[in-house]
C-alpha cells in the first residue's frame, strides 16, 4: 500500500492531520513529521527522511506539506532519501484526507495517491 | 585537501561563525519584521555546529569538507536557510573536486546560485536571498571571464554587488517565503536571508583578502576594498551604509 507523510511546521498540526485522515483509512500507513531540529515551530529534512522510511511499505509515499520551507526540506529529504516518494502540490489537510481514502483502495499506485491529494486543490468549502 | 585549502575553509568557518553570532539578534530582528523571527537563532545554531566540526573537516579533501558543511547546515538549521544554505552548498561542493582556484570557485559560485534558484523557486526581484546571489555571482563571473581580474579583487567586487542587492529589496514587495503572506508590510524592510548572504561574502571576502595578503603584504578591510566598486548604476545603493540606517529609510 502507498503511505503518506504529512510535514507540518508544527508536530501537533501535522499529527492532528494524521489522525483526522486515519479515522476515514485506518489501514494505511500515516506518519506525522513536524517542528524543526531544537522542537520549535519548523521542518528538518532529516527527520522527513526518517518518516519516509516510516511511511514506505514497499509502494512508496505521497509528502504532504505546509508552509515554504516544508516543501524545500521535503524535496531535499526525497533526494536524499532510498524510498521512492512524491511530493503532492495539494492543501495539506485536505490533501491528506483524500490520498488516504484513496490509498486505502486496492488499485491507488503512488501516482493515482498523488493525483488524488492534488485533486483537493479545487475543492469548494461554500 | 592542500594545506592552504584547509586553512583557508577553517579560516572562512571561523570568521563566520563570529559574524553570525555578532549579527544573530539584528538577522533575528529583520526577520521579526516579514518572518518567523528565526533566522538568526537557526543559523548562529547551524554555524556552531559546522565550527564543533573543524577537526573532522581538516582530515577530509575540499570538496567532501564542503559538503560535509553542507549536510551539517541542513541538519541543524532547519527552516528555509537549511535547505537553501546547506542544499546548495552540498550539491556545489562537487565543483571542487580538483581544489581551490579561480575556475573552481567560479564553478562553485554558479552552481550554488542554480541549486538555490532551483530549490526556492524564487527569481531576481522576489525580495530573497537571491537578490544577493545573483549579483554577486554574476559580478564574480563577469570579473574573472572578462575582466581578468584577480580572484580577491573579483570576489571583492562581488561582495559590493551583494550588498547593492540586499539594499535593492527593501522597497520591494515578496513573492516568496513568508514575507510573500504579508503584502505590502514588506515593503521597506530588507530581506534577511540576503543580509546574512550578504554577511557570509564578506567574510569569504576577508578569508581571502587575509590569506592572499600573505603574499602581497597587503591590509585592505572588506570595506575598503568594496569602496573601490563600481556602484554607479544601482539607484538607491549605498555601499558604505550601516546596516540599520537603510532601514530605518524605508520603515517611516
């Protein structure tokens, strides 16, 4: 199954957003990575790396990111990482919940997962 | 790597690390103003870290040493400067495979100004640390190739660049980073992520001017030799400037 990293500047934001998306797919794999490298508000690509290897089982991940620096540091932590991974260009919240329905489902490849976090983007809350 | 190399990196991480320490609550203040008030905190952090490091750094040949810098900025400084300081210099490092000269750091300069383009996204104007960068790296290209000039001498004009840069992104707006979340309240606030670009040509500057006064017996400070650039078609560049009276230009 493909997994998801959800990177967040804050390690509750992005465990919260974990937790929210593994009510609506318990069985996939869902890691939360936030805070920079002292605990304060930020990202390290270091411990994104370390959740890629968390979050691969076998198919590779989908990266959901917040703010600026969580897509630099993802990206570097993508390129330094083993695990085969996407970034998805989607809201993280939002993202998050769809790729993890879909992932859920027997077909979702790493591509079909990205595709449906990003097709978050368009929606419509009013 | 050559003793001279090893010198002259441990020499740059030194002065550094002291100027990043001196200037961490001002970098801290500007970034107060259109960020996350944590740029100087996480690169004083980033540059101890590199400094804990130098006895390792001195066994290893230049480029690994670079890189090794590299890595340690991503690890420990975090935020955007991690991936934009660290990421570019460790997929620059590679340049220096056959050492330190002219042709070499020119290679490194334009690798580092694309892997942090590339990373960032961000372009000539969008108020980052490019502003700095591309200046400076273009001055330095255009001194070597086609003035000739001495790699000292180039790199001094370089730094004069920067510096008219970093000048040139107090009256813009963002379109990057967080600054780009506050609109209009950017304007007339300097970037932080060029500054402190800023502050690190400097002392690369002084590292050079130090180790190739070795040789000429010369004793011209960053600023001296900087006052000597050509910044006639810059407006609003004031290459003598104290960092806080720019400022306070654009606050009112």
């Amino acid at each position: 199954m493909v997994g998801l990293l959800v990177v967040s500047h804050s390690g509750k934001a992005a465990a919260g957003i974990v937790e929210i998306a593994a009510e609506m797919a318990s069985d996939v794999s869902l890691v939360a990575v936030g805070g920079d490298p002292d605990g304060g508000i930020g990202t390290d690509a270091d411990a994104i790396a370390a959740g890629l290897d968390e979050a691969d089982d076998g198919e590779g991940v989908v990266v959901l990111v917040d703010l600026g620096s969580a897509t630099m540091n993802a990206e570097l932590a993508v390129e330094m990482a083993e695990t085969d991974a996407v970034l998805a260009d989607a809201p993280v919240l939002e993202g998050t919940v769809n790729a993890a329905v879909h992932a859920a489902g027997s077909k979702a490849t790493l591509d079909s997962t990205r595709d449906a976090a990003e097709e978050a983007r368009g929606m419509s809350k009013l | 790597m050559s003793e001279s190399d090893t010198e002259a990196l441990l020499d740059a991480i030194e002065r550094i690390d002291e100027r990043l320490h001196d200037e961490q609550d001002y970098l801290t203040e500007l970034d107060s103003r259109i960020g996350d008030a944590d740029h100087g905190n996480n690169l004083a952090r980033g540059i101890s870290a590199v400094s804990e490091k130098r006895d390792d750094l001195a066994e290893m040949a230049l480029d690994e040493a670079v890189k090794t810098v590299g890595t340690t900025l991503v690890s420990e400084v975090g935020g955007a400067a991690g991936p934009l300081y660290g990421g570019s210099i460790m997929s620059a490092s590679q340049e220096l495979d056959g050492g330190l000269d002219a042709e070499s750091a020119l290679a490194f300069a334009e690798a580092y100004r694309e892997k942090l383009t590339e990373r960032g996204g961000a372009r000539p104007g969008d108020k980052t640390m490019v502003d700095a960068v591309t200046p400076a790296v273009h001055t330095f290209q255009r001194a070597i190739e086609e003035d000739d000039l001495p790699p000292v001498d180039a790199l001094a004009k370089a730094v004069d660049a920067a510096r008219r840069g970093v000048a040139y992104t107090v009256p813009l707006r963002a379109s990057k980073g967080r600054a780009s979340y506050l609109g209009l309240r950017a304007v007339g606030h300097r970037d932080p992520g060029a500054t402190s670009t800023l502050f690190v040509l400097e002392e690369l500057l002084a590292t050079a001017e130090a180790h190739a006064g070795e040789a000429s017996a010369t004793d011209a400070s960053a600023d001296d030799a900087v006052a000597h650039g050509d910044s006639a078609d810059v407006d609003g560049a004031n290459p003598g400037d104290e960092h806080g009276e720019t400022d306070d230009a654009g606050d009112a």
